[in-house]
C-alpha cells in the first residue's frame, strides 16, 4: 500500500469514481457513460505471483500501482546531501460501461506521482500527471511493467530485469535505473495480502523488491544538471479490487532496507477516530534476512508509535513523520531525511500525504534506509469505504 501504497492499502478508496469523476470535471475526458450497474471487478483470492506475467498490469481489477522509491547519496567529491526520490504510477479502471464503444471512454486511468526530498530546499518537490488510457497520452501494458503517461514512464527490460524511470516536469526532472539484487519478496501469504482481520476483510495481491541498486540523475528547475548518482531503492507492485472498510482512516507504511541486505515491511491500517494507543484496524509486517529466509508478523506483533509530530502549514494535518515500530522481539525507529515531506495534491487528484525518506535505527544506531508512508491525516482518504 505504495504506490499512495504504493505502494499508497491501501487503495485510495473510492479512488477509481473519485478520480474518473475528477478527470470528468478537468476537462480530461469528454462526457462518458458509467456503467448502469455494480462494476463486476474481479475478486482477489490466494494464488501464487507468477513472474514475469505478475510484473505487468492486471486490467479487470479495480486499482494498482507500482511505487519505486529510494535515496541518493552526493555524487563523489561533492558536498551535497543525499536525496529521497519517488516515482509512483498508479492504473485504475472506473466504473465505465465495458461495452462503451467510444474510443474517448475512460476504460482506465494513468496516474503518476513523483517527488524530491531535498534538505537543501526543506520542502518536497512534486508533481503529478493524470491521463485516460489511448491516443498515445498513456498506456499501461499487461505484458510486463510498461506504463506511461504524458513524457513519465517506467518500463522493465525483460532480459535484464533493470527498471528505468523518466520523469520531465515544471520543477525537476529524473532519470533512473533500478537494478535487482534480490528476487521479488511476496507480501502476506505468498503474495495475499489481507488488509483487515477475518476472512471476507480487503485483501491484494502484492509483492516487493527491496534492494534495488539505484542510478540516477536529478536535474532541478534552473540548474544545469546533476552528476549520476546512485543509491538503495525499493519497488512495490500491488492490485486490488476491494477497498478499505469505514472501520478504517488510513494506513502506515514502511518499507526499509537494511544495511545487512536485510528488508523491512510494516504497516498499521488505523481505525477511524481512534488515538494511537488503540488497537489498530490491521497490523501486519515481514522482514526478509540476506538469506532470503521470510518472517511474517500478525496484528499483535506489531506496533508503532510516534516519536515526533509535524503540522504542515498548508493542509494543518499533523503527521507522526517519526515513530518507533516494533516487530516481533525488535524495536526500530524512523528519523525523517526532513520534515516537510507531504504531497498535497488536492488541486489534482484531490488528495494529501506524506512521503517520507527516512533513516532506520535501532538501538540508537542507523541500520538502513527506506520510506514511509502515512496517509489519512489530512483528511480521510477518497475511497476508505466500504465496498
């Protein structure tokens, strides 16, 4: 639960009406026909991921994404801090009428996130681009991950298994590759990913891969560009039908890779108007040693707690941008690259979260690095309903 989780589940609830409704209302699509009944979106039932299919998009299911995220360290020799990057792609498929013939209906949407962190600049660089699937605006292939939109893209050689990004906006733009080290590490139960307690709770098909090798160049606005740098990236691909119960308000979410080559997933799902000290909606976390060896972890094996809270002056949301999470018998802690890590997007996609590249400790010392991810404070997340 990238991407927002991703992987932003998490699934940006009722995400697929509210954004075919805000594509509608931008002028992005003409006047479409929804569908006269419930869409017939597939269930998400356990199955084993099946590779290199899995890789690419599932097209009857409501909701997915795949969110590459990772950090950089200064180019040798320079002086400049390292940098969180995230570049996220989200495809959903509206409540349309399938046997709408037009070639304007919105069948599926192509949404992108992509952001900065920058501690020089203290605040979170970001854009984002919406577009209909066709007319060569943006595409989205079930073949393997190959998705586009307008000039961002992120595609995967078959061959190789390397991902590359490009993103060309306003404010920066950002090339990458993204290189595996490790196979792909299935979520949950191989790859079933429950996201509440019971039987008939939410779930996804879900899976990661942590460890990227990363290269990357960074050009912002006014610049004249950047040295190639690299870093340690993560990659989460996710896809759902379903979407997260009134119960729930929001998600938590890390993912960290850990200097021992070790990788980290935990997530909290929170229940609506309750305190942090509450018993959370869903719990749930793995950790995956070099040896590739997986440990999963249930609802009453983990736990976070927030360290330090940041209000942000353009929303008024105040996220927990550092907390204690403990799994199992081990105790970590997050420490934000910086503080001013939200993506607010209301003006867009309608929505607001924080996206933060952070240092993992444990026992008072740094052993990795990753992102998290904390949605729901800024209001209640389009789409956490029942469905």
């Amino acid at each position: 639960m990238n991407r927002l989780r991703r992987r932003l589940l998490a699934s940006f609830a009722k995400a697929s009406e509210a954004m075919a409704s805000l594509a509608l209302a931008k002028g992005a699509m003409p006047s479409i026909a929804l569908a006269k009944e419930a869409m017939d979106y597939p269930a998400i039932t356990p199955r084993l991921l099946t590779f290199p299919r899995d890789f690419g998009a599932h097209l009857p299911y409501r909701t997915e994404w795949w969110y590459l995220t990772g950090q950089l360290e200064a180019a040798p020799g320079s002086a400049q801090p390292r940098l969180g990057i995230q570049l996220t792609f989200f495809r959903i498929r509206p409540p349309i009428d399938p046997s709408n013939p037009s070639r304007f209906a919105a069948h599926q949407l192509v949404l992108a996130h992509a952001a900065i962190a920058d501690p020089r600049r203290g605040t979170l660089l970001h854009e984002e681009r919406i577009a209909r699937a066709g007319f060569g605006i943006a595409q989205v292939s079930d073949a393997d991950t190959e998705i586009q939109v307008d000039r961002w893209r992120l595609e995967r050689d078959a061959a190789s298994g390397v991902y590359r990004g490009r993103v060309r906006g306003a404010l920066f733009a950002l090339e990458l590759t993204a290189t595996p080290t490790q196979p792909p590490l299935p979520q949950g139960e191989r790859g079933f990913s429950r996201k509440g307690p019971g039987d008939d709770a939410p779930a996804s098909l879900y899976y990661s891969e942590p460890q990227l090798a990363l290269q990357a160049r960074v050009a912002l606005a006014g610049d004249t560009g950047e040295a190639l740098r690299s870093g340690r990236g993560w990659l989460d691909h996710e896809w759902s039908s379903t979407l997260l119960p009134s119960q729930a308000t929001g998600w938590d979410w890390i993912g960290a890779n850990l200097d021992d080559g070790s990788a980290l997933t935990a997530f909290r799902i929170r229940r609506a108007a309750a305190a942090d000290a509450d018993e959370p909606w869903f719990a749930y976390a793995s950790l995956r040693t070099a040896g590739r060896s997986v440990q999963t972890f249930a609802r009453g094996q983990v736990r976070f707690e927030p360290l330090q809270a940041w209000t942000s002056p353009r929303t008024r949301a105040a996220y927990p941008v550092a907390q204690r999470i403990r799994v199992g018998s081990r105790q970590f802690e997050t420490r934000p690259l910086m503080a001013d890590q939200e993506f607010d997007a209301r003006a867009g996609s309608g929505i607001a979260y924080w996206e933060g590249a952070s240092d993992l400790l444990e026992g008072g010392r740094t052993v990795g690095r990753g992102y998290l991810e904390l949605t729901g404070y800024a209001g209640p997340v389009p789409g956490a309903l029942s469905g």
